[in-house]
C-alpha cells in the first residue's frame, strides 16, 4: 500500500517537463545576449521565437527579409519589433544569401532560420565561394528535453549527413562533444550507437563505433568519454547495460547518442518526441557560426532552447577567443 506521505515523495521525484530547457535558458540569460541574424521571420512562431528570446536577454536580433512582410507578422499577432533592425530584401533566398553575407562580414554571431524551407538556408550557409564552411563537417544537433529522462541527450546527425562515413562521423562527434563544453556541462558521456554492442562484420556501423572509439584513444577525437558500439537501451539505461554484462562509464548514461545514418536518427528523435513527449531544440554545427535550425512545427518554448543553448555557444567561442587574444 502506498501512503499519502510516500505518494507525495514519489510526485516530488518525478521528472518535470521541460525543466532541462528552463535550466539552460536561465544559464542563457546570465551571459551577455549574442547578435543574431534571423533569416526571413514571415509567421507568428518565426518572429515570436527571437522576439521572445530578445525580451529575455538571450539574443539581439537583426531580422532579414521583405520589410513589408515583417511588421505586417508583427502587427497582427502584437510583437512589438521596434527596437530591432530590420534589412529589408524581396524573398526568402534573397534574405538566406543576405543573412550569410553578414555573418561573413561580423555583423552576426548567430544564424537563425525563420520560416523559409531548410533547403534554402543550407544552400546558402555551404556555398563554396560565399557560404560559411570551415575546416569541420556540418552537421546537426537534437538538443532533447525527454521528461521521462534526467539528462538532457544529443542525438546526432538526424538531419543533414544521410549516410556519413567514419572520416564525417569523427566531426559528427567532435561538433557535439564541443557544443556540450560550450554549453556548460563539462565532459559528455558519447555512446555510439547500432543496433547490437558488439563488434561484427555484418553490421558495418559496430565497426565503425569501434574505430570512433579508438579514435578517441588516440587523440583524434578529444573532450569526451567515448564507448561503442552501444545498443540504444544499454546506452540510456543502466539496468540494461547491467544485464548484458557492460562494464562502461558511458553504457547506461549516455549524454551524447550518435547514431549511425540520418534515417536511424530520425527515426530516434521523432520517436522521443511523439511517444515520449520530449522537445526537440535543433542547431547546424560546423560552420563558422552556430545556426539555429528550427522546424517551422516548433513551439516558441523549443525555438527559445534553440537560441539560449546557441548563445551560450557564442559566449563560450567569444570568451576563448579573448583568452587567446590576452
């Protein structure tokens, strides 16, 4: 029989929804807010996001699109954009190729897309000539909040690399491993995933978790605790890597999952929202910038995440280059 007073430890300990993102947005609202170039914000959640991340201190916006447009959204739906500058352009791949222009030329420590298609941003931020490429793979990020789960967790790519080999895998990871220094949670626990923990040659991704592992050994992946291959429950539950035997400090609480293609990513992240009711912050790492990759679907709560967990990104990149400038 469970008591009233036990009942009420038990309502005490559970998870909170939401309450991962609350903690990072707080954190963003200590750091000095970040300039950031809002691509073509033409709807309600588009414009309310950055507007409501401005109003919290987060960001600086600096909206780029049809002028016209802007303070048309604004003024049905009551945001008061007033005090933010607006670059005016005619459509969306205009603003996309504008927005990157000013990133080039620091203007923007932050990218962030509005309500033009994915497609139209990245062709612009990985143009060869005039986009934002660095040395490292682009790549993407899930920040999830599951309520069900203590940890805020990673997934990676589920968005932008479909069928990475090891050489783009080995940035998939460092892209996240740098991103959670940033962010202020010291060294992750990375857990590579497939489908099975152990290494076999019919299933090429355990060889290539291997190899990731390995790599970390060696140096050539730095800033986290890397194990792999790890099946997706004994990477996420303890019980789970006890019963099959893992000894790991990885296996069982895992911050960072990466997964083998973007199909199996997907599939993962979607899964954790729609059955476990997680939210979902997205990023594009890799570039010279953070960029905020929100789906048009995102609450204004998720496009805040998006932007506080960037900006504390940006202050950690702003804070490192000082230190190396002193």
């Amino acid at each position: 029989m469970v008591t009233p007073e036990v009942a009420i430890s038990m309502r005490a300990s559970e998870p909170v929804p939401h309450a991962k993102y609350e903690r990072l947005i707080a954190r963003a609202k200590e750091a000095p807010a970040s300039s950031t170039i809002v691509v073509h914000p033409c709807d309600e959640t588009s414009l309310r996001g950055p507007v409501e991340a401005a109003e919290a201190g987060i960001i600086r916006p600096i909206f780029v699109g049809p002028s016209a447009k802007i303070a048309g959204v604004a003024k049905k739906h009551g945001l008061d954009i007033g005090n933010y500058e607006v670059v005016d352009v005619e459509h969306s791949e205009a603003a996309a190729a504008k927005a990157v222009e000013m990133i080039r030329a620091g203007k923007g420590e932050l990218l962030m897309k509005g309500s033009l298609h994915t497609d139209e941003l990245m062709r612009a931020v990985t143009s060869s000539s005039t986009g934002l490429r660095t040395a490292r793979r682009i790549s993407h990020v899930f920040i999830m909040d599951v309520p069900s789960h203590p940890d805020t967790l990673i997934v990676t790519d589920a968005a932008i690399n479909i069928a990475p080999d090891l050489d783009v895998k080995r940035d998939i990871v460092q892209n996240a491993i740098d991103l959670f220094s940033e962010i202020g949670d010291g060294m992750p626990r990375v857990a590579i995933l497939s489908a099975v923990e152990t290494v076999t040659t019919k299933i090429p991704s355990t060889i290539d978790a291997a190899a990731l592992c390995k790599m970390a050994d060696r140096g050539q992946i730095t800033g986290g605790i890397l194990d792999g291959p790890l099946a997706f429950d004994n990477a996420i539950d303890l019980e789970a890597a006890r019963i099959k035997g893992i000894k790991s400090d990885v296996a069982g609480r895992a911050q960072i999952l990466v997964v083998p293609n973007l199909e199996a990513g997907n599939m993962l992240a979607k899964n954790l929202i729609f059955l476990s009711r997680a939210d979902a912050a997205g990023l594009v790492l890799g570039a010279r910038v953070p960029i905020i990759l929100t789906s048009r679907a995102d609450s204004v709560r998720t496009r805040m995440a998006s932007c506080a967990i960037a900006s504390l990104s940006a202050n950690a990149r702003r804070h490192s280059t000082a230190l190396s400038a002193a």
